[in-house]
C-alpha cells in the first residue's frame, strides 16, 4: 500500500517533479496549496488553477487553504524591510508550514513535507528550521527536510513546466518579493505578466470594480470642473469607462474619444451614434474631428494603460499612441485608471514619459 505524505504545495512548477518522483517511489501525495503570501491576488489565483489543474490530471487530492493576506501580512509585521532569505522568508515558512502541520495532524497522515525546499528562491536551511518548528509545535507529525533539488529533479522540473506549459511566475511571491524584482524586469516582461493577471478576473468582476473606479471619477474636482474631457473607450483588462461616457454626455460635458490614424491619436467629439470598431477592436469615434490648436480646451484627461505607480509612472501598450499625444495636452490634468493588480510600486521610464497627475485604482 503506497505511503502517504502531506504535500505543502507553493506553485505547478516546483511540484511538479516531486510529485512525479513520489508517484514513482510508491508515495501517494495530498497536496496541501496554503499560499496566503502570494501578492497580488491575482497571482495567487493563478497559481492556484495551475496546482489543482495538476492535480487533477493526476487524479491527487487537493486541499485549498483559504488565501487570508491581512493575516500573513500581520505575521510578517517588522521584517518587511528584510531582504529574500531575510528573516521575513523564515517567518513566512513557519506561518505557512504550521499550517500544514496542523493540516497533517488532522488527516492523521504522519510526514509531511514542502514543495518550497525545490525552488532557487529560498533558502534550504530557512525551510528545514521552519518545518521541524512547525512539527513541534503540533506534535505528532514529522517533516521530511530533504532537498527537492537534488536527483535531477530541478532539470525535470524544467522539463514538465514546458510539456505541461504551465504558468511561470517571475518572482517568489509576496509584495516585498516582487517590489525587489520589478527594478530588474524589462517594460515587456512587464506587460507579459500583467496580461496573463488580468486573465484571473472574470468579466463580471472588472464591471464591477469598474464602476467603483469610475465613481471615484465622478466624486473627483477634477471632473466636476472640467467641460471638456478626453476619454478612451476600453480594451479587455482595462477599467471599463462605460459610465464615466454615459455621465459625461448626461452632464452635457464635451465629451472626446481618440482614433488611431497612421501612427498617430486623433480626437473627435463623441455622440452615442458616431462609433464603430477600429484599430485593436477599439471602438472609435466618427464624427467630427477636435482640432489641434483647440487641445488647451481640455482639461481632463483619463489615460488607459497595463500598469501606473502611484507616483504616475504608466506603462503602455508598447505603441507609443500615447506618449506622442500626451506632450500636446499642455492644459489637461492627467488622471490614469486601473484595477489593483495593475497599480505597482515601481515601473521602468524614460525621459520622455510623461507622468499622471493622479491614479485611481480599486
């Protein structure tokens, strides 16, 4: 009768092989995804899908913890400035391997072990602390301390993350973890992963917090005082701007929408029956066009991006549509919008970026 351990799972990648070898080796792993680290949420529900994708395909129990940040971020309170395989790291392990101790106990399964002693990331020492902590304080249940990266698993590893082309992530995990990695990440890995997060969301969500945005829009000065406002209507994954259109032409406030041309924004006027799909699948304006040397008239102006920083950094498309715009808006207040995974610490920029007065993120 095959073994049975408790298997702390951190992500698809790093079980993957471990979860082969003891397959292998007549040991029936429970996996056990108790992540509540992972930062932003979005990261964390792709992770997630990836690990229950996997352990359903090998017909594996899985045990879904519940993701409760507020509470690990409390646990972590005072090492938040610590650097990677800095003391935060061991109390990371020791909330999340407690967990699964307890999680062992109850099960009545008498080992358990981590997937997180597989990845380059930590600290092999750090973890084997934490784990034989956390069987001392449950009693009862033992940790398997080996190293994972051993016996050409991590070369596996590898190799079963491209046949099962699975998700990838960039960097360990938390909010301080990733923070220390985006000064190192090109504006194009950059997009890349904000992409594939905006993938977790349903559409019904982005409505959602959509409206919560746009209705911070509308409470702003910004928009009360301003007669002419620039507008963008949405792509998947951006804040939906339905609302703040339909407010807008309510309030009999000019309303202006912009139209690829060559590689250039043209501004036209918006009415509710002068739209049809353009460049990208944007819907685009048909009407009349808003003329260059009346641009001073505009005084808001609400910019879609990938990404902003709360200092207003905005990371783009990659078309540079906007960088050429945004030089001729001399008079408009720049208010950038995104949801909450799109608002990070910090973004690469250039001379010529320009910068948003503001970011409204929900």
């Amino acid at each position: 009768m095959p073994q049975t351990v408790l298997l702390h799972c951190c992500c698809a990648p790093c079980s993957s092989a471990i979860i082969e070898w003891m397959l292998q080796n007549d040991i029936r792993p429970v996996l056990y995804y108790c992540n509540p680290n992972i930062f932003p949420e979005e990261e964390y529900l792709i992770r997630k899908t990836e690990c229950t994708r996997y352990a359903q395909l090998l017909g594996l129990e899985i045990i879904d913890e519940d993701y409760n940040h507020p509470s690990w971020a409390s646990s972590v309170q005072g090492h938040e400035q610590a650097p990677e395989r800095g003391s935060r790291c061991l109390v990371c392990f020791r909330y999340r391997l407690l967990r699964a101790a307890e999680c062992c106990k109850r099960l009545n399964i008498p080992v358990f072990t981590t997937t997180l002693a597989s990845s380059r990331w930590k600290s092999l020492e750090q973890i084997s602390v934490a784990g034989h902590w956390a069987a001392e304080q449950v009693g009862g249940v033992e940790f398997d301390d080996r190293n994972w990266r051993k016996g050409g698993l991590q070369q596996r590893r590898n190799e079963l993350l491209r046949v099962n082309n699975f998700y990838n992530q960039v960097y360990c995990g938390c909010e301080y973890s990733l923070n220390a990695r985006l000064p190192y990440m090109q504006k194009s890995d950059i997009r890349k992963w904000v992409k594939q997060l905006g993938k977790a969301r349903s559409q019904s969500w982005e409505t959602e917090q959509s409206h919560v945005i746009c209705r911070k829009v509308i409470s702003s000065e910004q928009w009360r005082t301003s007669s002419v406002i620039l507008l963008y209507h949405s792509l998947p994954h951006e804040v939906n701007t339905s609302l703040l259109i339909d407010t807008a032409h309510s309030e009999g406030k000019t309303i202006l929408l912009p139209k690829v041309v060559g590689d250039n924004l043209e501004l036209y006027i918006y009415s509710p029956d002068s739209l049809q799909q353009g460049a990208y699948g944007i819907m685009e304006p048909t009407g009349t066009l808003f003329p260059m040397d009346r641009y001073a008239e505009i005084t808001l102006a609400i910019i879609p991006g990938l990404a902003f920083t709360p200092s207003g950094a905005r990371l783009g498309r990659g078309k540079g549509y906007y960088d050429r715009l945004l030089p001729q808006l001399t008079s408009a207040y720049r208010m950038g919008l995104c949801f909450s995974y799109q608002h990070l610490s910090f973004l690469p920029t250039e001379e010529h970026d320009i910068l948003m007065h503001s970011v409204i993120a929900e």
